[in-house]
C-alpha cells in the first residue's frame, strides 16, 4: 500500500514538474480518470475546486470527489466532508 502512495505521487511530481502548462496536466488527471483511477479522479476534482488547468466549477468538484470516495479513495473521502463544510 505504501509502495503505491509512494510511486502515484511520484507520478504527480513528475506530471507537474514537466508540464508546465496546468491545462496540459488536467489533461493528464482526465485521462487517467476516464481508466477508473481512484486517486486521478480525486485529482480532477482537485483541479476544478483550485481551477487549475481549468475553469473553478463548484459542481464538477463535487461530482469528482464523489466518484472518487465511492471508489474507496480515502483523500477523497476527506475532500468530501471537507467541501460540505465550507
């Protein structure tokens, strides 16, 4: 499990580090997402609550974190409860 944290976030160091257009990377997260992967389908939500790489859209933001809690995704699960109280 730990080795999974480690190598998902090397991956998001690596996707940010080299890409230097944000939209580029949201790019990136989507297509991920659109594989069924829990954490990238946290990280779109996270890009449309930041608007990073995209337009700030209070809906989508929920609706990703959503698909990511229901996915088992434990960050996710926070940014739910998170966003709900705010």
């Amino acid at each position: 499990m730990f080795k999974k944290w480690i190598l998902i976030n090397f991956v998001k160091v690596i996707i940010i580090s080299t890409v230097s257009d944000e939209s580029k990377a949201f790019e990136y997260y989507m297509k991920a997402a659109e594989l069924g992967n829990a954490v990238a389908i946290n990280d779109v939500g996270i890009c449309y609550d930041d608007g990073i790489g995209v337009e700030k859209d209070e809906k989508k933001t929920f609706e990703y974190y959503m698909r990511a809690a229901e996915l088992g995704n434990a960050s996710a699960n926070y940014n739910v409860g998170a966003w709900k109280w705010n």
